[in-house]
C-alpha cells in the first residue's frame, strides 16, 4: 500500500530552499564571517526604534486597516511625488506590505492565470520564477549580457508574444548590483506601448544608488507608471529587514486586482512599525541620504580587497558588490562559496543561484551593509587567498 508521502505531489519540483537561507546556515555551522543574505549588522536608528515602542505603548497594536495605515500611505505619497514627480492616491493605489516580497507574489498571483507568460531578467532574485510557476505561468527568460549585466532589448522584443502578460524588471538590481538607465526605460516604453503588458517593477534599492547617478523609477514615466505595480522596501531603507514592511505602488485598476490577492495572503501589515513609519519618513534626511551612506561602505570594501586576486566592477546601486574569482579557481560558484565559508570562513552567495539554470560566471556576491569591523575582516580573508 502506497504511504500519503508516496502519492502527494509537489507544486514546485525542481525548486530547492532559497539560497540564502542555504549559505546562512552554512555560515552558522562554521561560525563564518556572514556576507551572503542581505542585512545590515548594525543598529536600527534609536529615533525609529523608539517611535516604534511609543506607538506600541499608544495602543496601536491590533489590525490596521487592509491597504495600510492611512497616514503612512499619505506620506508614502508625498515622498513619491517629491522623488518622481508622481501622483498616488494614498486611497486606491498604495497598499502597505508586510515586505517586497509578499508585494511581488500577490502582484504576480492576482494577474498571471495559466499559459500567461511572463518575461525575467537573469540572474534574477529567486522569488519570481516560483511565482510565475505557482501561478500558472510560464517564465520566459532573457539573460543580461555582458560585465555590465545590460538588457538585450532587441531579444526582449523577440520574447514577446499575444501570451505576454508581465516584464519583470529589477532597479537597482540583485545580485549584480547594476542600475537600468533613460535608455532602458524608453526601450521598455516603446517594447509595452499599445499593448496589454503589465511591468512589475522591483524598486526595493531605490535609496541606494552611487556615483551621483539617478534612480530611473517607472514612476518617472506616465505611460510606463499606468501599466506598473513597483514594490519599495523599508527594510532595506532602514536597516530592518526583520520588520518586513514594504508597499506598492500601481493605478487604481491594478491596485483593485492587488488588494484582492494580498487581502487573503495576509489582510495587513505591522500596525505600530507602520505608525512608526509615518512619523518617520516625514524628514526626507531619514533617507536621502542612503546612497552616500552605502557608497561609503562600498568603497571602503572595494579599497581593503584591492591587493586580492579577485576582480571587481564597482556596484552601482543596492548593497552587493560582485567578485569574480576566476583568477582564484575553476570551481562552480556554489563549490567555491562552500570552499569559502568551510576552510575560509566566509559566507557569500553564488551568482548562478540565481539563473532558472545554474550558469558558472566564477562570481560571489557580497553584501557590504556591514560594519567597518566586519568588512575589514572579509577583506584580509579574501586578499588571502
């Protein structure tokens, strides 16, 4: 007689545990330096910790409202206009989330149905190929090329078709650490114009971007903004990622087909965080200045493994910086990542977890959201090597 396990069958089969959790784990095992999953090891602001204990203490404790605490949406609205020179009703088309990821799934879970297909740039965060496949889809994969990871727009072209529901898009982008352009963006305006393609938008790192360069938000433009859903972070904002609050932004007939997904995944958000938030980001400082910050931390860590064998094109956004260490070995990346963290003590994630298909680019990610302790100590391991 057949056991239950023998007979159940899986939605996703070929879909290990995420990588990060893989290397994190790793890391413990070996008490390794930690710089493979993406989070800071340094303090929250005291200023947002202790609004959020007095908005706990205020009894702001139980369910907020489904879209969001009201006076959180309304700055969130603010801020985009100040950044973007974008409109958002705070009451149709902004919906805070319990972090980006949960924004992505419900955004993908309430309009991809089957045999829609849906256009991803790899290497890709790992959460979207399982959403598309969860959800029915058909992922249709288009590799960035190049040092530069840059996106062939004559390929994507080639990709689309009458099944074409989604592009996929991700600025400032992980793991590679690169920014789409103007160029980019007109490239996606002219590739979705007359057509029923909905962008969702991954904007997580949109505080995070270097060398005085701009954050090419969808939002900037009017006619790629009426067909976007774009998820934002105050996680990676702010230090907390173990807060997981985020939001999306999208128009009214988007945001309608939205919250009715994410009503029945998790109803609503953190209520004191969001209280919190909404006191908090009405000083712009609070976050504009991120980029210096991290630009910092980047060049402080690109400076300490300079004398190292590994190669190293400057990130330029979010907080990762890629390491090619061809020079090093022939390894596959998840080889010499478990070669690292056992006999090195080093935890970084290999690049080709993120491609559908593992694909051996010799490179490591690093996140650099890290103290100046912890980053002079990863270096002096790798100019070791």
């Amino acid at each position: 007689m057949e056991s239950f396990s023998d007979v159940l069958s899986t939605k996703l089969p070929n879909t290990p545990t995420s990588v990060f959790a893989v290397m994190t784990q790793l890391s413990h095992q070996h008490d390794a330096i930690n710089m493979s999953q993406g989070f800071p090891d340094f303090d929250v602001s005291p200023v947002l910790i202790d609004l959020v204990s007095k908005s706990m203490k205020a009894g702001n404790n139980q369910y907020a409202p489904m879209a969001g605490v009201m006076e959180l949406r309304e700055v969130i609205a603010a801020k985009t206009r100040r950044l973007y020179e974008a409109s958002y009703d705070p009451d149709t088309e902004i919906t805070v989330t319990p972090g980006a990821t949960q924004a992505l799934f419900a955004a993908i879970t309430a309009l991809v149905r089957d045999e829609d297909e849906v256009i991803v740039f790899e290497p890709a965060y790992d959460s979207y190929i399982p959403a598309i496949r969860l959800n029915g889809g058909t992922p249709m994969v288009c590799r960035l090329k190049g040092e530069g990871f840059s996106i062939d727009w004559e390929e994507v072209r080639h990709l689309v078709s009458s099944r074409t529901k989604m592009i996929i898009i991700n600025t400032p982008h992980n793991p590679t650490g690169t920014i789409l352009g103007r160029h980019d963006m007109e490239q996606l305006r002219k590739i979705t114009r007359n057509t029923g393609i909905v962008i969702l938008s991954d904007e997580v790192y949109e505080h995070i971007v270097f060398d005085r360069q701009a954050h090419e938000s969808v939002c900037r433009y009017p006619d790629l903004a009426m067909r976007s859903l774009v998820t934002c972070s105050f996680g990676k904002t702010f230090h907390a990622t173990g807060w997981k609050t985020g939001y999306c932004l999208a128009p009214a007939n988007l945001m309608k087909e939205f919250r009715k997904t994410h009503q029945f995944m998790v109803f609503c958000s953190n209520t004191p965080v969001q209280y919190a938030l909404a006191e908090y980001l009405k000083t712009p400082d609070h976050y504009l200045g991120l980029g210096e910050f991290y630009q910092q931390k980047r060049d402080y860590f690109l400076e300490a493994v300079s004398g190292s064998k590994l190669k190293a094109v400057p990130a330029a956004g979010t907080y990762f910086q890629l390491l090619d260490y061809s020079a090093v070995s022939d390894s596959e990346e998840m080889a010499f990542a478990e070669y690292l963290v056992r006999e090195h003590k080093l935890a970084a994630v290999p690049v080709s977890s993120f491609y559908n298909r593992a694909f051996n680019n010799h490179l490591l990610r690093f996140c650099f959201a890290k103290s100046e302790k912890t980053l002079s100590m990863a270096a002096e391991i790798l100019c070791r090597i």
